[in-house]
C-alpha cells in the first residue's frame, strides 16, 4: 500500500490557495484516514503471523498425518489454498509442501538415528505414503540414503 504524509496530500488537493480551513479540515481528514489503513494493515498482519504459527504449531503435531497438506491447513484456517500459501510463504519463507517434507524428514532423521524401526516403516510412521518417495525426498534432503544415514548415525554413537 502507498502511504503518504500531509505534505503529500496538500499538493494534490485542490484547494491551494483556496479555503484555508477547509483544507486545513481536508488535511485532519486525510491524515486520520492513513492512521486508520496502518492500523487495519498491522492488525491484518498480526492475524496473518497468529495463523501461520498456528499452521506451524500443527504441522509439528500432525506430521505424521498423511493427509496434511496445503488444502488441510487451508481449510482449517478458512482460507483458500491459494491465499493460505501466499501467506505462509511470507511469514515462514518458505512454501507448506517443503515445510512439512522438511519437519517429516527430521523426524526420520530421529527415528532412524534412535530407533530399532524397520527402514521401510519410517515412511509411513511420519506421514509418507510411498517408500520410493521417502527414500527419493529423504536423499534429496539429506545427501544420504535413509540406510546409509542409519549407518552413519550408529558409527557415530558409540
């Protein structure tokens, strides 16, 4: 949005020179009408950060779900997918998809590390519903096959 001062405003209103009340009036006006949009702006932006916390406050719960997605958290914020991702991308930087792949893969990342779970029932356990696409999104992720990261993770710990 565009915010501009009275001084900016007197040189477009109309009445140089004219009525200097009115214009005085006119400025009064203008000047209240801006501190009117900054706080609607600040109280909308202050909802957004308190819906995207609590989106992220979900994710961190319902991981695992392998429904959650974009249209979940949309629905549940009684928004549209479309605007919901808008929103999330400009206060958590970055988009709904990779955020919950990445909070999902750092639970594998602890399940493979501190468990004696089978590798192929990791996947489902934090929400994935293919183990090929775990395994593809987990080296992707992680530079490392979820195997090869067991392993490593046991060579360390003594």
């Amino acid at each position: 949005p565009l915010h501009f001062t009275s001084d900016h405003a007197s040189n477009y209103l109309p009445l140089k020179g004219g009525l200097p009340e009115e214009r005085e009036r006119l400025l009064a006006l203008y000047d209240r009408y801006q501190r009117i949009l900054a706080e609607i702006y600040s109280t909308r932006s202050a909802h957004h950060l308190r819906v995207v916390k609590d989106a992220l406050n979900y994710i961190d719960q319902h991981y695992a779900d392998p429904d959650l997605g974009v249209e979940a958290l949309a629905q549940r914020a009684n928004y549209t997918a479309y605007y919901f991702s808008k929103l999330f991308k400009e206060s958590a930087g970055s988009n709904v998809s990779d955020h919950i792949r990445q909070v999902r893969i750092g639970h594998a990342k602890e399940l493979l590390a501190r468990s004696s779970l089978r590798i192929c029932d990791i996947p489902e356990r934090v929400g994935f519903t293919s183990q090929s696409y775990f395994t593809r999104v987990f080296r992707e992720s992680v530079g490392l096959t979820p195997g090869a990261y067991r392993e490593r993770k046991r060579r360390e710990t003594p």
